[in-house]
C-alpha cells in the first residue's frame, strides 16, 4: 500500500493539519454520543506526545457552503477537550492563522465547520492552498469522509507532506486483509432491502470472494428470480433480470451463492407478529418473508465454519423486530465466537450492520467494524476512494 502513516513522518514543532469525522448526534448544544470524537483520540494524542500542534479539519451536518449558526464546530470544544485532555482553541478560517500561530505545543487547535466554505465540496484549489498554508504536515483520519474528493480530504492532501491517522490506518489495514490480499476461503454476507441499491457491489464481490451469502429483502428478489413465489414479500421484481445475471456471473467466476432455504414469514409486520417457518419455495400468497429460517442460519454457520475471511454488510433479515432478529442474531454470534477463537478475520460495516451486530452483542469480537458507511460500501464495491489515493 503506497499511503504513509504518522510513524514516517516528523512531527516535532509542525503544525499537523488533521482532518478528521466528529459528525456526532447533538441535543441543545450538548454532544449525545461521542463515539466518534473518542476514535479520533488516539491520533490527536500521538501528535501531541511527538510534539506537533494538531489543527482539526471537520465537517458538520449540510450547510451547504454558507454558515449556519447551529452547525458551528464551537459547540463541540467541551467535548474534545474531555477526550482529548488539553485544551481546544477554536477559530473561523479567518482567525485561523493567528490561534494557530499563538497555540503551544500540548495544545488543540479546531477550525470551523469546512462545510461552510463554498468551495470546500467542489475540491477547490484555491481554499485548499489557503488550509495549506496554515499547516506543515497533513494527516487524514476521516476514511468515513474519503470517497468525497473535497477540498480538505483531496486537494489539500496533493499539496503537503502527507499521511493517514491511526483511525484511517487501522480501517485501511482491515479492508486490505479482507478484500485486498485476504485468507482464502472469503465469504460475504451481504444483506439489505433492496438488489438495485447493491448491484454494483455484488457484481464486485462475485469476483473477489469464494462464497456470497445473500439475505434480507434482496434475497426475495434472488428467490424470484428463481420463479419461487415470494407472496407479499418485498421484492424488486424488475430486478430478477439482473439477480439471474449476477448468479450466471458467479458460477463463472467459481462464486457459491447462498439463498435462504427456508424463511420465516408473517402476515404483518409488528414486533412479535404470528409467524411460521416454511421451505423458501412455500411462502404463502398471502404472507410475506421476513427472515431466513433456521436451516438457513444452519447453512451460513457452515460457510462460516469454511472461510477463513468474513465481509458483513446488511442484515439477513427485518432485525430491527422480534422474532425476525434471530437469523442476523444467531450467524453474528457464531461468527463473532469463530473470530474469538483465532479462526476468522472478520470485517463488518455499513449504518444498519453496525446496528445489527451491535444489537446480537457480537460485534465486540469482530475483528474490525467500520462506521464509515458510504465509504465502507464504495470500498467494497472496488472503487477507488479519492481521500485514500491522494495520500499515495
């Protein structure tokens, strides 16, 4: 891999422009989860124990190239400074220049919202040469920001010294044993309502991995495509054209497909619903899928008990309600305990994967979750991430 970490570069007396995700939930004023501002620690910390002054880069919210008053950074200093343990100076891009220039070594400096520029999301030179400026080293930590070639995650890093943050480094080290040079065999399980919002990732997929299992709604579309009648499932039925070309593509890449093999179904969707578990192919007109079945979780652990690399992305069901959780609960935990015992490097990421795993308490034990989202998912669909190529 051709980007550079902290541990190359000389930090001592420079001004280290660090961009950085502390896009973090906040009520009245107050940050309700700092999760991200805590991942973020390690880096800013190993900047100051080497002796350079850390400038923060970040976004917040949609601003839309203008300020707007309760999307200021200003808000989230007290929280920083918890994290962090030092004191934070906050500036405008205005100010920037003279709180950097007055900032001690020890000491934190924010910058305000890069989102209210204008041209920040239109990657422009100008405003990029002007954060250069304020700087000696870049770093990016923000990978959740990289497949945005934005002003402060592209054009600024072409024009310093740069590098990626442990946070990054940790995330592209992850992604690298997992789709870039992985323990083979590799299995996916790539779940999720819909076949049209991941054609680009299964066609991707069918190409790197050994086995693909496919759950959640766009497995009823797989189903279809198969001429099984998935009653009132959802189901993209203009989609099957593309579901049988996906699965021909696999068999000629020596891709194994796994489809559920029987399915949890229920007249309504409400939490404890009536339900009943039937052979995939035997969904009642009337009802509609929800979940895979038992002998389908039997049939994933399996697959996991073969690979020796895992990629998650997607529930295998409608998790956010019981009893259609126990399919994602159940293959979860046994790959978690696969993980636990040396047998499985696991990655997992995307915004209701985190949820999911989080919800079977088992992503503990994965080897890395990502909560970079767009990114994440750009990633696994081959594509090149521009905040990751301009640090090469």
């Amino acid at each position: 891999m051709a980007w550079k970490t902290l541990d190359q570069m000389e930090l001592d007396g420079k001004r280290v422009l660090t961009r950085v995700d502390i896009n973090v939930p906040v009520e009245d004023g107050r940050v309700t989860d700092a999760t991200r501002i805590e991942r973020i620690a390690p880096t800013v910390q190993d900047i100051l124990s080497r002796g350079g002054i850390p400038v923060l880069l970040a976004h917040f919210g949609r601003p839309k190239g203008k300020p707007v008053p309760e999307m200021s950074l200003k808000m989230l200093v007290p929280a920083l400074e918890a994290a962090f343990g030092t004191t934070v100076a906050f500036a405008t891009l205005d100010e920037a220049e003279s709180v950097i220039a007055a900032a001690e070594k020890g000491q934190v400096v924010l910058l305000e919202n890069t989102r209210f520029e204008p041209g920040e999301e239109k990657n422009d030179p100008e405003l990029a040469k002007t954060y250069a400026a304020l700087g000696d080293v870049y770093c990016n930590d923000a990978f959740s920001a990289a497949h945005r070639a934005h002003a402060s995650t592209e054009a600024l890093a072409r024009l310093l010294p740069a590098c990626a943050g442990r946070l990054m480094q940790a995330e592209l080290e992850a992604l690298e044993a997992a789709l870039g040079d992985p323990k083979r065999p590799v299995l996916a399980v790539v779940g999720g309502a819909k076949v049209s919002t991941k054609l680009e990732l299964l066609g991707n997929l069918v190409e790197k991995v050994d086995i693909l299992v496919i759950g959640g709604g766009m497995a009823n579309t797989f189903l279809a495509a198969q001429g099984i009648d998935v009653g009132k499932s959802l189901c993209e039925h203009d989609m099957t054209g593309t579901a049988k070309e996906i699965a021909e593509k696999a068999m000629s890449t020596g891709c194994e497909i796994l489809l559920p093999r029987d399915v949890v179904v229920a007249r309504e969707f409400r939490e404890n619903a009536p339900s009943e578990v039937v052979p995939a192919e035997n969904c009642p007109a009337d009802a509609m899928i929800l979940d895979a079945g038992p002998d389908s979780v039997a049939h994933v652990e399996q697959a996991i008990e073969r690979a020796e690399t895992l990629i998650w992305n997607g529930p295998l069901g409608a998790f956010e309600i019981a009893p259609f959780d126990k399919a994602t609960n159940a293959a979860a935990a046994y790959a978690a305990k696969a993980t636990a015992n040396g047998k499985l490097v696991s990655v997992a990421g995307g915004g209701d994967t985190v949820a999911a795993l989080n919800k079977a308490g088992a992503s503990g034990d994965f080897t890395y979750i990502s909560t970079a989202g767009g990114a994440f998912l750009e990633w696994m669909e081959g594509k090149e991430l521009p905040g990751v190529s301009a640090l090469g």
